[in-house]
C-alpha cells in the first residue's frame, strides 16, 4: 500500500512553487497525497516567516501532529521553508516531535532525509545553502505520476531566488539567502514544456524577479527574457512577480509594452508612502522615485494596474507618515493592496528600532488603509461595467453558481454562461462589481488550445489613453 503525503504551505507564491516541487518528488517516490491529516504516514509543513501569523499557523499544525503519532507510530513529521532555514537545531528544543528539519536549500533532498530519519531512527537537521542553480528544478507536481491528470491553468515558473537587498524588517535574506538566477535555458525548457502540456498563462517568479541578472549571474536581462519567453509558440499569458522598484527600468517597460503576451498588470511593492519611513526601512527609493518609476511604465503602458504590499504601524511611523500612504494610494490608484501590520522578525534591525507602535493603533491604521484601498478598488472597477473583457476562465466560483476567471489586468471576473471550463478563454460582458471582482455575463467562449489568439484586444482597458 502507497504511503501518504499530508502536506501544507503557508506564505508566497515562491512557497506555492515549492509545494509543488516537494510535491512532485514525493510523487515521484511513489506517495499519494492526501488533504486528512489522519490519513498520513508522512507530514510536511511548508513554512514562512515573513510574517508572525503564518509561523504560528505552522506551529498549530505541527501540535496537531502530536497526538496523531499515538495512533501511528510510523508516522514522519518534517518541517521546512524559512521558519526551518532560520531556527534549524532549534526546532527540536520545542517539543514538535520532528523528524526533519530541511532548510530553503534543501527541498530537493527531502525524499531521502526522510528515509535515512526512518533508517537511523533519529532526527536529521539539514538547513545548509546550496548555489547550484539545477536546485531549483523539480517535477512538475501533476506530471510526477504518469496518471494523465490536466495541466493547471496558470503555473509558476521560478527564475530567481533569494535577496541581496537589505530592507530592516524583512528576513529573506537570512532565509532564502543570497540571489541565484536559473540559467534562461532552463526556464525557456520549462515554458515550453509547460505550454505543450495545455498551460494557458506562465507567471514567471522571483524574489526580485526583476532583478534577474542584474549581477550577472545570468546569461541575459529580465527584459530579454520576458522577449524569448513571449516568442514561446502558443504562450498564452505571462505576468511576473514579485518586482523591486529601482530594478524598474526603460527596459523593462518597453520588453512589457512590445510583448503581446506579457499582462497589463504589475506588482509593484511600495511599502511604506512616506520617504521618511521608507529610508527607516532602507528600501532604496523615496516616495518621488518609486512614483517616477510609475510615470514610467504608464508610459510606456497606459493602461497598466498596479498592484502593492503596504506595511503599516512600522516602527516611527507618525500619523502624518501614514497619511502619506493613504495618499499614494489614491495618487497610484492601486488596483488591489495587501496590507499588513509590521510585526518584529527575529534577525531583522528594526526590533532593536526607537517608536514602536501599540498594536491597537496598528490596526487602527490597517483598517483606515482597506477602507482607502476599497475606494479606489471601487472607482477603478466601476470604468469595466458595460465593457467586455477577456477573461482566462480558472475554475467554479466559491458560491459554485458561476464560474472565474481573471482579465489581463489581474481583475477577478465571476461569470455565468453555459458549457464553459478551466482552461478556457471567455469575452465577458461586465454588469456589476464589487471591490474585489467585476460580474457579467459570457458572450463568447473559445477551448483552450495551444496558439489560441485572445478573444478581446490588448488596449481595451477604459482608463487607457
């Protein structure tokens, strides 16, 4: 009988990718997976340490496991991603019962730390770096089996990994470690492969995906490679994420603009909209220098939506500081904002900073930014009703009446329509929105297929000029 793999991940789409790999190995080994807990023989939890929340869901899990070992003995418990990388041997002083501890670096072993846990009868700790680039390749989750399952409709591909930047409240650097680009042959086989399997859009991820060989530790530029992957037969979509704001340049904005299939969509952090508070967070850039490298990729893409991460309640933060955030996003007007409240991760510098701000006021402020978000969110999808809109159909709708998709412009659309299917391109006919996502009615649908042309044109964006 196949042994069964229980495993969760919390945090990015970085993390999202490597679930996948470490899913695709284990697969692989000959693994079922499982989504009951009870019912597995191994448990990975996949961890992020970005923020406090995530870790203690990792923690609650691994607690949950405790109980499960009285009723199978054999069963495997194994802990990795950025809480592993940056806590390691300490792990085991907690109590969590662990019988792997595998760092960042380290996924690609996974399949045989196991074993030699199981043979040697003890726990193994394994969080050393590795800067061999081929660590980043993996099976790609549904092709690991054999078993014919469809390709998703949208896939990550990873081109970079780690950080060289040096932001005081941000823990990738220790955990993810140093920048390690994928040479573009790899990436450009994995497209390719990707595509022929049905994959309709590739989201190309990094980091600081646009800091693609900026060192020179890859063959070509960012903005080359956006070039070669666009000229992959039958891509249907790229976007790409997450993106560093100084490593926006004239390039970038001209590969983007001239690339039919690169989305008119970017994530583009900003943090913080005040220049005082950004120079705390040592982000590189001022307020004026991130909104110059907006007014530089409006221009080459008029109708570009962007999106933003916004840290609020950082340490020193006055309300007049905060007052600066709310602005930019009425200034910008960001599509969608993730918002959070700063909270201290150990091994950064600004734990050890003056003017900490009570939680309550935190979260004063994060609401305050939602509300503000909202508005604009609101303003800028009430331009779609009465427009059609390409829509890249991913799935059954949460309430399982229609079905969803997204626009070009990363905007969620719910639509209703007979005989349509994940995977297929739907013109959509937008009649109704709310903050999050634009409703309407299909007009159009056409079957996924290899080389399929867009059903609407790229500049149909109402804002566009």
């Amino acid at each position: 009988m196949s042994r069964k793999l229980f495993l969760k991940s919390f945090g990015c789409q970085m993390n999202d990718r490597d679930a996948e790999r470490i899913t695709g190995l284990m697969r692989r080994e000959g693994y079922e997976t499982t989504e009951v807990l009870e019912e597995a023989d191994v448990v990975v939890v996949h961890t992020c340490s970005i923020r406090q929340k995530a870790e203690e869901k990792a923690y609650g899990l691994l607690g949950r496991t405790r109980a499960l070992r009285q009723k199978n003995p054999g069963l495997q418990v194994a802990i990795g991603g950025c809480v592993a990388q940056q806590q390691g041997a300490e792990l085991m002083e907690r109590n969590l019962l662990l019988d792997v501890v595998f760092g960042t670096h380290q996924i690609r072993r996974l399949p045989e730390l196991l074993e030699e846990a199981r043979r040697k009868q003890r726990s193994i700790v394994r969080t050393e770096y590795d800067y061999d680039p081929d660590r980043l390749e993996g099976p790609l989750f549904w092709e690991s089996t054999g078993d014919g399952r469809a390709a998703p409709t949208s896939a990550l591909v990873t081109v970079q990994e780690g950080c060289n930047k040096s932001c005081t409240y941000c823990v990738v650097p220790r955990t993810k470690g140093a920048e390690l680009c994928r040479p573009s042959s790899a990436i450009l086989d994995e497209v390719r492969r990707l595509v022929e399997r049905g994959v309709q859009e590739i989201v190309l991820i990094g980091q600081t995906v646009n800091s693609y060989g900026k060192d020179g530790s890859a063959d070509i530029s960012f903005p080359d490679l956006l070039r070669k992957c666009s000229n992959v037969e039958g891509v249907g979509r790229i976007r790409f994420a997450t993106s560093y704001p100084p490593d926006v340049t004239e390039a970038l904005a001209a590969a983007m603009a001239e690339c039919e299939p690169v989305c008119e969509h970017l994530h583009l952090p900003v943090q913080s909209g005040s220049s005082r508070v950004l120079a705390a967070m040592n982000r590189g850039y001022s307020r004026g220098a991130y909104l110059e490298k907006v007014r530089l990729l409006r221009s080459a893409m008029p109708d570009l939506a962007l999106s933003t991460d916004i840290i609020v309640g950082f340490p020193g933060e006055t309300e007049e500081d905060f007052s600066l955030t709310l602005d930019l996003v009425q200034a910008v007007g960001y599509d969608q904002i993730y918002g959070f409240c700063y909270s201290k991760r150990p091994g950064t510098q600004a734990p050890r900073m003056e003017g900490h701000i009570p939680d309550e006021v935190k979260k004063e402020r994060l609401v305050r930014l939602f509300e503000a978000a909202k508005r604009v969110s609101m303003e800028n999808n009430s331009k779609w009703i009465g427009r059609d809109v390409e829509v890249l159909i991913e799935g059954p709708s949460p309430d399982g009446e229609r079905m969803q998709g997204r626009t070009r412009w990363n905007r969620l659309v719910h639509t209703a329509g007979a005989g349509i299917s994940a995977g297929d391109w739907a013109s959509v006919r937008v009649e109704r929105i709310s903050p999050q996502s634009l409703i309407g009615q299909a007009l159009r649908v056409a079957a996924p297929l290899c080389g399929i042309q867009p059903v609407a044109g790229r500049h149909c964006h109402p804002g566009a000029a």
